[in-house]
C-alpha cells in the first residue's frame, strides 16, 4: 500500500536495470529525508553497498521502517540481486539475446541457429559462466516466438538437426537434471 514502493515496482518493471537502481537511490534518499535521518547523497553509479548502507540508516528507527517498510523491502531484493554472484552471467545472456534479435532481423533463422550451436555445452564442458539446458531452452523458444514465419528448407533442417543433437546430447549428460528437464525428458 506505499505509493513509493508502488512507483518503484513500477520504476523495475519499466526501466532498464541502471536507471531502476539509480531511481531505487532516489527513493532511499527521500524517505531517508522524510525521517530526517541523516543520509549523505552521492552521485556516481550506484552500488549494491551504498544502497545498504542508506537501508542501514532505518535499522534503529522502528517508525522509519514501519513506514517505509515496503520500499525498504524492494531496495534490499535489489541488492540481494545485484550481489548475486550469477549477474553478470544473465547481463551476459541478455547481450547475446539481444545479438540474436538483431541476426534475426538481418538474416534466416539457420544463422541464428548456427550462433547458438557451439554454446551449447555438456555438463563436464561447461564453466560457472556457460549456459545451462534451461538456458538455451528458453532462449530458443524466445526467438522462434519472435521470428514469425520461418521459411523451411534443408539449412534449416540441417541448423535444427544440430541444435537437437547438441541439446539432447547435453541434456542426457546432466548428473541430476533439473525438475523441468525431468518434465521435458
């Protein structure tokens, strides 16, 4: 029910990460004046530490927090996210998202396929970074919903064919697959 925390649910859901967490500072920084507590602003990126330390300044102050509570709630889901240790891994996924919209758009789906073959990796040939199964099941059914009609033809057979031979290949070599590849298998 706090119109701040609305408007800054709002704020994630519309804006892109930068510019959410900066209006997540610019929330943080008047509620904290509201209260009069004492919030030194800072210009410059945000961090997930310089948002904790503005949440720090309601810990000891019952009715601050009683009535930001919300806000507060938000801010710290925030840094919990911008801390967790696989962000940059879904900054990177979204990039190559957004490289294989643009391919789509310049070229055939078989090219866009081609892209995505040699990232598929098994089990033991995957680092902390790589994508999973999971990961390149969503993002294959993300870019065949946003291509449209796709001309069928032997590339694209061929291109398909390759995909599923990498997906079930490292599917079938995941030591306790996940319960939607448990579903899907």
């Amino acid at each position: 029910s706090d119109p701040a925390a609305k408007a800054l649910w709002e704020s994630f859901m519309n804006l892109k990460q930068k510019e959410a967490v900066m209006e997540a500072r610019r929330h943080l920084v008047e509620a904290a004046s509201r209260e009069n507590l004492p919030i030194k602003m800072s210009m410059g990126e945000v961090t997930p530490e310089q948002l904790n330390s503005y949440i720090q300044l309601f810990r000891n102050n019952l009715k601050a927090l009683e009535n930001h509570c919300g806000l507060l709630q938000l801010v710290l889901a925030t840094v919990q996210t911008l801390k967790h240790p696989q962000t940059s891994k879904w900054d990177n996924f979204l990039a190559f998202e957004r490289l294989l919209l643009q391919t789509v758009g310049e070229s055939e789906m078989p090219s866009v396929l081609n892209q995505v073959l040699p990232m598929i990796k098994s089990y033991n040939e995957r680092m902390k970074d790589d994508y999973t199964c999971e990961d390149f099941l969503v993002l294959l059914v993300y870019m065949y919903s946003v291509v449209g009609e796709i001309k069928s033809g032997k590339e694209l057979d061929a291109a398909e064919e390759e995909v599923k031979k990498a997906l079930v290949k490292a599917i079938c070599d995941e030591p306790e697959p996940s319960p939607v590849l448990q579903k899907i298998t």
